[in-house]
C-alpha cells in the first residue's frame, strides 16, 4: 500500500478576492443527508475550491489537484483521520 505524497503547504491558499466563484458547482458528500454541517467542492479545473456549508459566505480554500488527490487519497487509506489514543 503506497502512502500519498503530502501536498507543500503552498498547494492550499485562501481563494483570493479575484478568482470567480460565481459559476461554481458546489457538491456536497452523499453521506450529508442534507444537513448544512458538512463541506461543498467544486471543480475549478487546476484546482478544487473548498468552503464550509455552514458559512458559504466566507472565502473557500483553494487546493492544487494534487493537494486535493493527496488529501482525499490519505483519508481513503486511513493515513489522515482521527487518532483516538
């Protein structure tokens, strides 16, 4: 089993006051149920921009692919999660 390579801290920003989010498809996890208590992707092509549902007006971050890929890939395999001690 292959560990995902760990994104550079400069793959995740802030999105910036100048990329449009006005067209964005934003998805939620199937898994939701519909509750405003989960987060929203959309496809920004390069990038993936993620936002908390609960407070949609505040700016999202915004993720290289393959930050993304990396973030989805290690929560997949259990190496990014909760640790119970």
């Amino acid at each position: 089993m292959s560990t995902p390579r760990m994104a550079a801290p400069h793959d995740v920003t802030t999105a910036p006051h100048d990329v449009d989010l006005a067209h964005a498809r934003w998805r939620k996890s199937s898994y939701s149920g519909g509750a405003n208590d989960c987060v929203e992707v959309a496809d920004l092509g390069e990038q993936a921009a993620v936002r908390d549902s609960k407070d949609i007006g505040r700016r999202p971050l915004l993720f290289s692919k393959a930050a993304m890929h990396a973030l989805v890939g290690g929560i997949a395999s259990g190496a990014i999660g909760e640790h119970r001690g």
